[in-house]
C-alpha cells in the first residue's frame, strides 16, 4: 500500500442513506458513499447535501470538529 497525492475529485461508485444512528457526529439520515478518486483509489466518506447518485462527480469539503482533526467528506461538483 502506498500513499497517493490526490486532487479531492472523484465518482460516486455506490451509494446509501443510513437511517440509524452509528456516531454522534452524523445525524441520520446521511449518505454514505464509495468515491472513486480521480487518481485511483477508492474512499468511503460521507456525501453532504442531497440528491447525490451514482455516476455523480463529487469534490472534496472539510467538516470541521472542533478539537480533532477536520473530516473529508464529498459534495456533488457543480460542474
């Protein structure tokens, strides 16, 4: 495994709403996505706003935590 620079762009592979709580930090519902990344590998994070769906073309946002570290999470890009 190594590490691989990435541009925060990516493809929706599949995607869900999860309607239960899991963590305290995500309030149901939300979607839960696999991104392919632009570069190659594929992540599994959160999609932020609605609507999102297979195929859609998504960009990297921080979701800020207070004293930890920010979270990536994905938003469709609206190009």
């Amino acid at each position: 495994m190594d590490w691989v620079e990435a541009t925060g762009t990516g493809t929706i592979y599949s995607i869900t709403t999860v309607r239960i709580p899991v963590i305290a930090d995500l309030t149901p519902p939300y979607l839960l996505a696999l991104v392919d990344l632009d570069e190659g590998p594929r992540l599994l994070t959160n999609i932020e706003g609605e609507g999102a769906s297979i195929g859609d073309r998504v960009r990297i946002a921080w979701r800020n935590r207070g004293s930890l570290p920010p979270l990536p999470i994905f938003k469709k890009d609206p190009r």
